[in-house]
C-alpha cells in the first residue's frame, strides 16, 4: 500500500519505481520464509555471512563528536571518500540498534547501490557510538531517538563534499533516528530524500511487542540483540564505568532482554523514569508529517519486531511528501523473495532514490 498522495508530491517519484507500481509489484516470499518470524530470524542468522551479493571492502573513517565521542563513517568504495569535488552522490546508511555497517543487509545494499544505481551512488555507513568495532570514547551511549549524531555527520559530510547531494537509508531505530531528523529540519535540510526500512515510529508499541513473553522473543531475537548490546559495554566497560560510577556493569551483562537493559542503563542516563517513558519519548510518530522532503518508508504486516499498529498511516496519507509501501510479508529487516534468498526492498530502495536525484539534477 502507498499513501493517497496525489502527483505533485512524492508520488510522482512512486510511479517511477517498477519495483512498486508495475504489473510485478509484489513480494512472494521465500518458500520456506513464509513468515514474518522466519523473514526476521533468517536475516539475523546472516549476520556476518559474505558472498557475491555481499562482498565488499570498506574505507573506515574515525570521526569526533563535538562532546568527544566517537563515531566510525565506512566508506564504500573504497577510497570514495577522498575527492572533495566530486558530484557523485552519497548514500548515509543507517543500521538499527547493535547493528553496523558490517552486518548482511548493509552490505548488500551497499554492493547492490553501487552496481545499480543510475545516480553513481557511493555509501557511506554510520556505525554508533561503540558499534561496529567503534571505540566508545565518552559516556553517552546509543538511544532511540537522539538525533545530535545524526545532525553533526550529515552537516560534516555536506561540508567535506559541498558538490554532491546526500540521501538517506535507515534500518529500524536507524530509521527511527533518521525519521526523527527528517521532522526536525524540515525545510533546513540537506538531505535529499531519505528511506525507511522496517522503522517502529512508535517505539512504545515496538517495546510491548519485543516484550511480550513467547519462544522467538525469549530464545531467539532477543539473545541475539542482547549478545551484540553486551559486546559493546563488555568492550567498553572500563569507560562506561568511569562515566557511570553507580552501575553495576556485572549486573547489566547479566540481563536477558532489552527492557530490562533500558531500565538499568538507558532510562536512567537520559533521565527516564523507567524502560516505558524512554520509549514513548524515543517515538518518531509526530515527526512524520513535518518532513518537506521525498520520504519512503517499507514495513511488512508480519513485522515481529515492529507491529502495523505502530506505524502512523494516517500521518502519512496527509503528508504528499511521504510515502508509505506495505508488504503482506517481510519480517523485520527481512524481505526476502525467491528460492535462493535475495533482499526485496533492494530495488526499490535504489529506484526511489534514483527517481529523486535525477528529478533535483534537472532542476
């Protein structure tokens, strides 16, 4: 499903998406990933898997934030970041809590943006604080709904290359992030165009859900997300202790699942009461409909991770400059179609992006 936009807003860069709007617009899922809990746990079982849809090699860029915290930009190609004249376009891709820029789904979009792309798009991978191999350099760790990271990087990289225009590409609370980025800046923005996979909007609803008691929250997804969150603070413990001399850093590599870990750690660093009021505040539903620029966003109905009911429809039916696709099935971050797996949301990611950087080089 699109939103009822009508041709004068990002519609009209809908229609020059195949992927969407073409007599073959749809997603039949992988034959033996006709679930939306099948989607997510094969995407995660990935992970580090490399192959030909897969295989890159990054330029990694060390960069300070202005409270001295660090943040890693991986470039690809390689070498793509060193002529500050080029026009050539970038991608700022954006992974989701305790991912980076080295997991399955970044690479490929990355491989799959440069090889297909009509723009000549070149990525440039963001990993957060502490992600990715990324030393943690001050206190602050990742949230959902902090933008400052996002704000600084975007206006570096716009400054460090002032001829080539910036898009967008977040996954999950990325995409939360970046939603959230999109709505504050609205007209003051040097973005381009920005997509959306798999975003929670409303990150409450998102909590509930990763919550509720059951086997794939309680053996599989939430393990998992839990194992690449306590890396980072196991990595790092020395300098979160030093930040946060009150935290039992034992304890919190003890806890089983993300609640618990936003109750011990990341409610109580942003000043939140409890695990419930940080994910209400995190939401980025209300920034949907100040965004002025070309915004799409993919989510699949049997979404686990990130239910439909979170995702504000109606905001985007009143914003023509948001579109909203809608796949019977997907999972979370997953989109996988054919016998062998590919990535769906690949094409359309790259033709909407297309649509748009072509539409602003003939202005």
């Amino acid at each position: 499903m699109a939103s009822d936009n009508d041709d004068k807003g990002v519609c009209s860069f809908i229609k020059l998406c195949p992927s969407l709007l073409n007599s073959k617009a749809y997603l039949i899922p992988t034959p033996f990933l006709c679930t939306g809990i099948l989607q997510t746990v094969y995407c995660s079982s990935l992970a580090l898997k490399h192959d030909d849809l897969s295989n890159i090699k990054y330029d990694r860029e060390l960069r300070e934030m202005s409270d001295k915290g660090t943040v890693s930009i991986d470039w690809y190609p390689e070498s793509s970041n060193n002529d500050a004249e080029s026009t050539q376009p970038i991608a700022i891709v954006i992974p989701g809590l305790g991912g980076s820029s080295y997991e399955y789904h970044i690479r490929s979009l990355a491989k799959y943006l440069i090889e297909n792309s009509h723009s000549k798009l070149r990525v440039a991978a963001i990993n957060h604080r502490g992600s990715g191999r990324t030393p943690l350099t001050s206190s602050k760790l990742y949230n959902a709904y902090d933008t400052s990271d996002l704000h600084e990087l975007v206006q570096y990289i716009s400054e460090r290359f002032p001829k080539a225009k910036l898009v967008c590409v977040g996954f999950s609370l990325g995409a939360n992030i970046m939603t959230r980025y999109m709505g504050e800046l609205a007209d003051n923005n040097p973005l381009t165009a920005a997509v959306a996979i798999s975003c929670p909007f409303d990150t409450e609803v998102s909590g509930r859900a990763l919550s509720a008691p059951g086997f794939f929250n309680d053996r599989l997804f939430q393990p998992n997300l839990m194992a690449a969150i306590k890396r980072v603070v196991s990595r790092n413990r020395e300098i979160i202790q030093q930040s946060n001399p009150d935290f039992d850093i034992d304890a919190i590599l003890k806890v089983g699942k993300l609640c618990d870990f936003d109750n011990l750690v990341t409610s109580r660093v942003y000043g939140h009461e409890d695990c419930w009021s940080y994910y209400k505040a995190a939401s980025s539903t209300d920034f949907v409909d100040k965004i002025t620029r070309p915004f799409l966003a993919i989510n699949a109905l049997d979404d686990p991770v990130t239910p439909f009911e979170g995702v504000p429809v109606d905001k985007f039916r009143s914003n023509p400059n948001t579109a909203l696709v809608i796949v019977k099935h997907g999972g979370h971050i997953g989109f996988f179609t054919g016998v062998s797996p590919r990535a769906w949301f690949l094409s359309p990611v790259t033709e909407f992006l297309d649509a748009v950087l072509a539409n602003d080089a003939s202005k």
